[in-house]
C-alpha cells in the first residue's frame, strides 16, 4: 500500500500545506496509514518507529491533515473517515496515550452528524482534545442517517480493536425505537 499517486515522495509537511480539499485530506491520512502500516515513509523520519504502531506523532499527524485551513470548515468526509478507520485496523500497537482513539471517535461522528444534515462545529472546535464529545455530538437519533450508522457499524463489525467512546455514541444514537426491530441485530453486532 503506497500513497497515492502526485503525493508520495514529497515530505508530509509539504503535503499538509497543500491540503487543498477533502480529497487531498484523505490522501494525505493514506500516507499516514502508510507510516503506520511500515514503519516507514514521510510521517516517520528522524524517529524510531516500529511498523503496525501507532505513536502520538502519528495523532498528531492526523490531527493536522484533519484541522488544515482549508478543511476546517466543511464536515469530516467518507474517504477521510475511512482512511481513520484504516489507520485504526493497522495499528496493532498504541503507545498515543489515546489521542487517536479520542480523534477517530470525534472525527467518525462528526462525518455521521453532517452526512444526516445535522449541525456540527468546525473541525477545530469538534475534534480538539480539549472539547468533549458530549458537548456537540448527537445525543438522540432524531434525525440521524440510518445509511450512515450502518455504515459505521459494518467499519466496526469484526474487528479487533474497538473504540468505546464511537460504539457507546452509536448505540446512543440509534436508539431502539429508531430502527424496525429486524435491523437491530445488524447494527449492534459492532465487535462489543
């Protein structure tokens, strides 16, 4: 797995400032994941890093691409929260301190409130450490994308790393009285 092409072998500051958009967000999280899957690349020079890890740079890292200027107005897009869920399945190690568990969890909702047409603060707001989930996420499933929570639910079916704080807020938000009861079993089976 490489980075796509017209980005590889440019430093990854680099790439951060060329942000120019959602897509090139994404691509920049791809290069990420890369680092993470190898040990190698862009985000792991001039540092000991081991492959399958995933350390407070690589947060850092994901944070920056996720919050740049040029994004931090428009709601966490479905490439951008897949290459997040990608990053997340290649990291068997963790020495973050949950950073990125707490950046993924904000970053996934805040793709499922706006693709519902919910209200969201900007990235900057939504996804600092220093803002709780509760104080912006959903808290009822008014409203909310079924599409999009199956979607999110299937990401986390089977996998063998889960993140509370995202399975608590889409269990939260559903809701039993949201869906026919024959859709349930679908949504909750999310590797608990």
């Amino acid at each position: 797995m490489s980075a796509p092409a017209g980005m590889p072998s440019e430093p990854i500051a680099a790439v951060t400032s060329k942000i120019s958009c959602r897509k090139t967000a994404a691509q920049a999280l791809t290069i990420v994941r890369d680092g993470v899957i190898t040990g190698e690349g862009p985000t792991t020079k001039g540092r000991i890093h081991f492959s399958r890890a995933l350390d407070a740079d690589d947060a850092a890292w994901c944070a920056r691409i996720l919050t740049a200027s040029a994004v931090e107005h428009q709601p966490v897009s479905r490439a951008e929260a897949e290459a997040l869920f990608e990053i997340n399945d290649a990291a068997a190690e963790r020495s973050d301190d949950g950073l990125f568990d707490d950046l993924f969890a904000k970053a996934i909702v805040h793709h499922a409130a706006s693709a519902s047409g919910l209200p969201v603060p900007s990235r900057a707001i939504a996804l600092s450490p220093d803002t709780a989930i509760e104080s912006w996420a959903p808290t009822k499933a008014v409203g909310v994308n079924i599409e999009v929570l199956e979607w999110i639910a299937g990401q986390m079916r089977g996998k063998r790393r889960s993140n509370r704080t995202l399975m608590t807020l889409v269990a939260t938000i559903v809701g039993a009285a949201t869906l026919p009861l024959a859709q349930l079993p679908n949504v909750f089976d999310i590797g608990m």
